[in-house]
C-alpha cells in the first residue's frame, strides 16, 4: 500500500450520535451509483497524518463478500439470549459472549476541545481491526482527529469480558475531512492486539443492485444503555449511492454499528449505521461499495 504524507488538511463539522426512534413511512428507492473512498489515516503515536493510496480491481465487478469468522468455542446467538424491555421495538442482548455479539464493541473516544467522553459502537472486521462511523474518529468543532479511541468487545453493562483495546492508527475518508461530507461518514481502528482471534469477525458484502427489501439487523450501545447492547431487524427501505435507509430504531451511541444480515451462518455488513434523517424520517447506514470496500480489506488482509 503507498503512502503519501499529508500537508494540509481541510476541516469538517460532524454530528455526534444524535439518532431518533421514529415510524414507519413510504418506502423509497433510489439511483444506484459507485461512489469513491479515499482513506486518510492519523497515527496515534507518532500525531503521523497520511494519504493512503489503495490499490484498486483492474476488473470492474458488480459485486463482491468476505466471510464472517467464528473462533471454535464461541456459540452463535440464539432468540432466547434476548428480551424485550417497555414500549421500544429493540432487544437488548444478555449474552455477549455468543457471536455477533463478542464481535460488536462499545467504544469511547476522546476529542482535543472537550474534557467529554463521547461513545459509539464498533464491530470487529479481522484480528486487528475495526469498523465505526467517521465522527466517531474525527470531529472538527471538537478539534479534529480525537486524542483516543477505545473499544471494549462484547461489553455487557460493567463487564468487559474480552478486555478493553485503544486504536494505534485512526482512518476516514479525505472527504469527510476536507468538506463536511457526510456521504463519506466512515471509519476504520487499527490494533496492536490480535482482537479478532478471540472475538470473531463480519465479513461484508457490496453490490450495484438495489438492496431495498433486505432483512438486516442492527445491533450496537445506545448511550443510555449503559454499554449494554441492543439489537433490532428490519428491510431496508432506500437503497442509494451513499447511504441504504431503514425504519429500525436506534438512539445515540448506536453510530458505527453493523448493518449486517445473516446466510447460512454467515454474518455480513451492508453498512455502517451514522444518522438519523430529519428530511426523510428514516435512520441510514453508510453503504458499503466497492471503494470502501477495498479500503476496508487492505487492513483485514494485512494481518
């Protein structure tokens, strides 16, 4: 992979995980377009800023998966890890150490302008690393790159039965950077550790179709929660060139979450869960295409 030093950076004004519940409305779909991802990287020992060239298919395919991967002795989750708590639509998971959920992690972060913690959710995309939403790395009215990122895989309240892990390299998009682009809100951690053997990992799945009607879940740490996880399904009702849209509850902290589904055991992302859309009144995932989807492989295949 070449690297290219950075000697400027523009500046962003993200939103931090302020998600809504909301009802059902028409379903829409829309035009299907590849867009294109170009990763930036900050180093978080060295402050190193870097433009990451990634290399692309000579090929122009119309789609492409990886696998999920499930460490023997972690058990698959079942309906009956689950339970429903008052009038909201979600589940909360009392089991985390069955997979997905070992692989889904609740995540801090700490940013320059502010003695906040704020959280978020990540989920575990090879040994060493992680996918989480763009804001959740790189926030310009709060400083710009945070000072940290931490996860803590398979969180369940105040246990922390997988151990608690901080990012050594933090990486968006230069659009996300550069021009408050919030079609580009993704985010990738790399770690020193082997987190994956232990906790398992998605696989991810791309294509030009139109993906309006899959059932897919959404799982991730509400901030009220208490860093306990929380789980609703759905279809997917807009399938766009940047973002699928979907009437699947969520509240804020639940940023970065999977939007995966499930066939024949095998657990693949479509998305990663940003916003809530005041002007649509749906929730929306970043969508994953070829270009992020190659970004998000040159640091799965690296270790």
């Amino acid at each position: 992979m070449k690297q290219i030093r950075l000697l400027f950076l523009g500046v962003i004004l993200s939103i931090m995980t302020s998600i809504s519940v909301f009802a059902n409305s028409n379903v829409v779909e829309t035009e299907i377009e590849q867009k294109n991802c170009q990763d930036i990287s900050k180093n978080m020992e060295t402050g190193e800023i870097l433009l990451n060239e990634i290399p692309t298919t000579l090929n122009n395919p119309s789609s492409g998966t990886t696998d999920s991967f499930i460490p023997s002795g972690i058990k698959e989750d079942k309906p009956l890890t689950r339970e429903i708590i008052g009038k909201d639509n979600r589940y909360k998971i009392t089991d985390t150490t069955t997979f997905p959920n070992s692989a889904i992690c609740y995540a801090e972060m700490k940013f320059p302008n502010s003695d906040s913690i704020y959280v978020g959710t990540a989920w575990m995309y090879g040994n060493r690393v992680a996918v989480t939403a763009g804001h959740c790395v790189y926030d310009s009215s709060l400083g710009g790159w945070a000072e940290w990122v931490r996860i803590y895989p398979g969180s369940n309240g105040s246990e922390s039965l997988y151990g608690v892990y901080y990012a050594s390299v933090l990486h968006t998009d230069t659009k996300y950077v550069k021009s408050e682009n919030s079609n580009y809100d993704w985010g990738l951690l790399e770690f020193t550790s082997n987190i994956g053997s232990q906790t398992g990992y998605f696989g991810a799945s791309w294509t030009t179709d139109s993906l309006v009607g899959t059932w897919v879940v959404l799982r991730g740490y509400p901030a009220e929660k208490s860093a306990c996880l929380w789980t609703m399904s759905g279809k997917i009702a807009t399938s766009g060139t940047f973002k699928l849209g979907y009437y699947i509850d969520s509240t804020g902290g639940q940023s970065g979450s999977p939007i995966y589904k499930v066939t024949n055991g095998n657990y693949q992302s479509l998305g990663i869960h940003t916003n809530y859309s005041p002007t649509n009144e749906y929730n929306e995932a970043e969508r994953i295409d070829k270009s992020l989807f190659e970004i998000m492989n040159q640091y799965r295949i690296e270790f």
